[in-house]
C-alpha cells in the first residue's frame, strides 16, 4: 500500500474537498485510542496540515471496561489554515463500544459522522452504560450520518493467518480504525507502518499483525460501499513560515527547551524528580538526552527530588525539578530555601486537576497562587507560563534564561491541555536561540579595609542584583549556604532585624527588577471598548473566540500575559485604557485576584474547573454579552 491514491478505484467514488475536520476515537483505555489517534496525529503533520489535539482519558492506568468513567479519547483537529484549538465538537466521532457512544455523543452535533464498532453492542456491554435498547436499532442517532462497521470481526478475519486467539486478534481493531480513517482522509501511511515496525521490533509477528490489520482498514475503506464520500484536507503552507516543521507535544518541546538551555548556558542539566502525571513525560524524554550531558535522577520522594536538582544548582548545573500541584506542595520549603540562597532553579508545574490528588489526567490553571505565595514568608518567585505547546520550548529558554541572570527559583506553569496537546511546531536554527552562558566568580570579590581579599557570597551586581555564583571547591571561595537568614555582603548568619528588612526586600526588588517584554494587545480597529486577557493554555480558545466576534463585525480587543510575576510593565495602563476587562481561568478567578488589587481595575472572571479546556464558541458568546454590555 501506498500514500498515492489509485486514481482508478477512486473514480466510482466521491472526493469531497474540507478546509478542516474534527476527528474523535473514543474507547475503552484499552483499546489503544491514545496510539491510534498519535498516529494519525503524526501523518497528518507530515502532510502539512496545522493541526492542535486533545488527548482525555482516565487516570487509572486500567479502568474498568466497558463503563462510562473508563472512556479514553483522542481528539485532532486539522485544516488547510492556521487554527488554534481541537476544535468544540467533532464532526466524525469512531465509537469502540456503548459506552465511547453515550459519553461522546451529547458533543457530536447532528448530521456528525459516528464510526460505530457493532461487535461490541450486545446486551450486557449496553446494559452496563444504562442504553435500555440498541441505540444502532432504536432510531435515537436518527439525523447523524451513522456507519455501522464490525470492527472486530473484520479485524479477526484479516488476521486469521496469525497464530493468534480471537482476544489476541481483536486487540488490533484500532490499527484496523486507523486505516480506515487513513483512507476516509487520504493520510500518508509510511510513518505508521515504519513505527509498528520499530514498536515491535523484538516482536515481528506481532508488528505484522498489526501491519495487516492496519491494510485491511485501509483496504476496507476502498472497496465497501459503506463509505460513499472521501475527504481531501489540503495542506497549509500558508499559515507557516518557511522552516523544517514537526508535530510536537508540550511536554516534549518543554524537554528539547531543557536540552537547549543547557546547551546555550553550557551547563550541564541535571533534573531531580519524581513521577506524577501529567509531569512525567519529561523525565521521561529528558533519559534519552544524556549525550547533551543531561543527568537524569529519578528520586523516592518529589522533597528528595528538588533537593538534589537544588544540590546540582549549588554545584553548578542547571538544576530542575518537574512535577503538578501536589509535589509543588511538598516541593514548598526547599523552594523557599532556593529563595534564600539565591540559586538558579528551574520548578516545572505541570498543572492538572485539585485539589489533592483530584484529577490526575484532566488539566487546570489553579496552581497560579501557590506558585506565588505557597511558601512561608517573604519568598517572591519569578512565574513563566506558555500559552500553547510549541511555545513550551521557548518558556523553558525563558525560564532558564531568568533563573541564571538573576540566580533565583523560577516557576514555569504548563498544564495538562499543552503537556498532552501537540501541534506544528518550527525546529529554529541555533543562532535564534539566546545566548545563557554565565560567569562563574573565580577569585575574591571584595577588598577589606586592611587590604585582605575575600570573596562575599551576597555582593550583588548593581544591575540585576543577582550574586556571585561560585562552584564548590573553587580555591578561596569557601562560603555557607542554609536557610537561616544572611548577612548582606558576607553571607554570614544574621539575626540583625535590619540586616533581615534590607534582604527581604533586596529579595523582592530583585524580582520586581527582572526584564520582561510589555504585553501587546491585539486591537486591529483600534475602537474596541472590552479587552479579552488570558494566560496560559486559555490562548487558543480565547483567539478563536476573538476571531468568531470580528468575523462577525464585532470589536474586542485581546492580549495574552506570558510573564506573571513580575507582570510587565505596562500592563497597568492597558487595563485602564479599556471600559471592559475580561479573563478566563480555568481556575475561580486567580489572576483577576491578582490584577484586581494590584492595579485597582475591575477585571471580570469567565472561569471553568471541568477538567476540559474552554470551547471557542462558550467563550465566544461570553465575550459578545460582555461587549455589547460595555456599550
């Protein structure tokens, strides 16, 4: 099989030509939707499509089968033209059994296409959902587009050369979906089979398998009448500069932003962690890079984590811990004791669903106040957020960036939207990436007043107020680290209550003083009276929202802050330019909080906890009330 279409079988068929498709494969957690809908992913970014997807499934690592709270999903959205989101409902939805069909069916709007597996509607699997009667038989998906397709059993058919069981064979049903779903919209092939074949390299018979039920989908979709229609998605060379692109999660390009801060800073990187989902992924990737010197060191606790990546900071590495809110919470104390030894420290949350252990695989914004104050005492700490997943490469260059100009701890929120979410992204050249290299002190830096040269841990550059930072061991620079409260200069311990005012507020400045670009606002007419701000991963849907209102004659404004502690600098006078202030959080209204009293404006909250990412159109018709209220 090949990526050319055979232009003979495909005359007696249709080929309808779409600027964008919203695909969703819905299963059981065990029936491979996170793989098949990756796959997909992967061909559809090799044929140039901008694309953004939305993987959602459960937190146990099997749920129960068959019910509704074990349904995995994966979501692409993909276009011949710059979008920014999954996409609010799909417009094909491949449902693996009873229960994939009644948890996504309330988003699939009516004429939607649903790819329903038959086999595996029998009474007991629709009993378990709470169908009274086989929805395929009852007439209830009456005005859906519905494609009744025994996936199982054609999949066992295909396979019955194998010397595999009837369950063994079944398990390839997704690679069978995928080629059908290949066909359905002309996606390449070659990545794929060249994956199973590496996949299962030490298993041949199995990647074989897989291989031919993948075939037997593709097969089946060119010569069953059951599929009358093809579909055609152009690519999208428009929407990219020129470049070498490749499809790329957050999680991932947050490691390769990692890699290559190390790289610019010619440190070595070392990461303390401890696996939490949705963090672990970097741990993960970040163990393949050790010929970029990355040291890898996969601890028992999220404290001995960050201990050891502060200990790799004390010793002149880029340290980084990784990890969601409830390791942040018991990251706290060794943050604030990088607070007062003044030590780069790179703290990557990943944010997700709370409090306590809450959601662990849905995504959240309400880790934004811990990272600002969820340490004892005065403990200010610089806060980097990337607003899609691509941008986690450069929010991680960022991060590090501030963390080793101003020796101090540096947050970076990402969330499990971005962590699992991928979409294009451009590979740069290496001179676009900033130049991290630091100075190391090497000799004394201060004279005393008999002429005697000595080296002061807290003598501070008067332009960052960052200090020294000297490598253990080197001759002459022997000084103290702890916790308890230093002395200006000599870093000595200090209980002098001035001593202690003058660092805390030293502290402060230092983090006040960072250099972080103005927010620009987004305001093509100029007249916009109400101004859309976010953060983080709301980017997407609020620019979708934002552009559904100006297509429809509507004026709003937008901005997006990337910096949140310090926020820039002039943030202030673009909120009281505006009549009207308005910000989504997937959160209770966090930044509003901050922005409320920080710059006494009244700033609106359009908040969501579901676990699920804002809908551009929700979005879009809260913002339009909002506006034609400022009127």
């Amino acid at each position: 099989m090949t990526t050319e279409v055979d232009q003979a079988s495909r005359d007696t068929k249709n080929i309808r030509r779409v600027d964008r498709v919203i695909i969703r494969f819905a299963g059981d957690s065990g029936d491979g939707m996170q793989l098949t809908g990756d796959r997909f992913t992967s061909e559809t970014a090799s044929l140039g499509n901008d694309l953004s997807t939305l993987p959602n499934f459960p937190a146990e690592i099997r749920a129960p089968a068959g019910t509704l709270p074990g349904v995995s999903s994966f979501q692409v959205h993909f276009a011949d033209h710059d979008i920014l989101t999954p996409g609010d409902a799909p417009n094909v939805l491949v449902a693996m059994n009873p229960a994939a069909l009644k948890a996504n069916l309330p988003d699939v709007p009516r004429g939607g296409e649903i790819i329903v597996n038959t086999d595996e509607f029998n009474s007991r699997a629709l009993a378990k959902v709470g169908y009274d009667s086989n929805p395929l038989e009852d007439g209830s998906l009456d005005g859906y587009s519905v494609h009744p397709v025994p996936l199982t059993a054609l999949t066992v058919e295909a396979l019955k050369g194998f010397d595999l069981t009837r369950k063994e064979a079944g398990r390839s049903k997704n690679m069978f979906a995928l080629g059908l779903l290949s066909w359905m919209y002309h996606r390449p092939t070659e990545g794929t089979e060249a994956f199973l074949r590496a996949k299962f390299a030490k298993r041949p018979e199995i990647a074989e398998a897989n291989l031919t039920a993948f075939r037997a989908g593709w097969n089946f979709g060119e010569t069953t009448e059951d599929f009358a229609v093809s579909y055609e998605v152009a690519p999208a060379a428009s929407a990219f500069p020129a470049g070498t692109y490749r499809n790329i999660s957050g999680n991932l390009a947050l490691a390769y932003g990692l890699v290559a801060a190390s790289q610019r800073a010619d440190l070595p990187l070392f990461l303390g962690s401890y696996p939490i989902t949705p963090a672990s992924d970097v741990l993960h990737e970040l163990s393949k890079h050790k010929n970029f010197g990355v040291r890898t060191f996969q601890a028992e606790d999220e404290i001995a984590g960050i201990g050891a990546a502060l200990g790799a900071a004390f010793g002149g590495a880029l340290g980084v811990t990784t990890t969601s809110g409830p390791g942040v919470a018991l990251k706290s104390e060794t943050i604030g004791l990088a607070v007062s030894l003044e030590l780069p420290l790179l703290v990557v949350d990943i944010q997700r669903g709370g409090p306590s252990t809450g959601l662990p695989t849905k995504t959240e914004q309400a880790d934004l106040l811990q990272a600002m104050y969820g340490r004892n005492g005065e403990a200010p700490v610089p806060i980097v957020a990337p607003a899609t997943p691509a941008e986690c490469f450069t929010a991680a260059l960022d991060a590090a960036r501030i963390a080793l100009t101003y020796r101090t701890p540096v947050f970076l929120l990402s969330d499990g939207y971005l962590a699992n979410g991928s979409e294009p992204w451009r590979v740069p050249e290496v001179d676009e990436l900033p130049d991290l290299r630091v100075q190391f002190t090497t000799a004394p830096n201060h004279t005393l007043d008999d002429g005697t040269e000595v080296f002061w841990p807290y003598k501070r550059d008067p332009h960052t107020l960052a200090r020294p930072w000297a490598v253990p061991g080197t001759p002459g620079l022997e000084h103290r680290i702890g916790g308890i409260e230093k002395q200006d200069g000599t870093g000595n311990i200090s209980y002098d209550p001035a001593n202690h005012e003058h660092m805390v507020r030293t502290r402060q400045a230092k983090i006040d003083g960072i250099d972080v670009p103005d927010v620009v606002v987004d305001d093509p007419s100029g007249e916009a009276r109400t101004l859309v701000l976010g953060w983080g991963s709301t980017y997407g849907p609020i620019t979708a929202a934002v552009r559904r209102i100006r297509r429809a004659g509507g004026r709003i404004a937008q901005t997006h802050v990337r910096h949140l502690n310090p926020l820039p600098a002039n943030l202030g006078d673009v909120l009281r330019s505006y009549d009207r202030v308005l910000c989504p959080e997937m959160n209770l209204g966090q930044l509003a909080t901050l922005l409320r009293a920080r710059y006494l404006v009244d700033v609106r909250s359009i908040t969501q906890v579901t676990g699920l990412p804002f809908k551009a159109e929700q979005l879009a018709s809260a913002f339009k009330e909002a506006a034609d209220d400022a009127r």
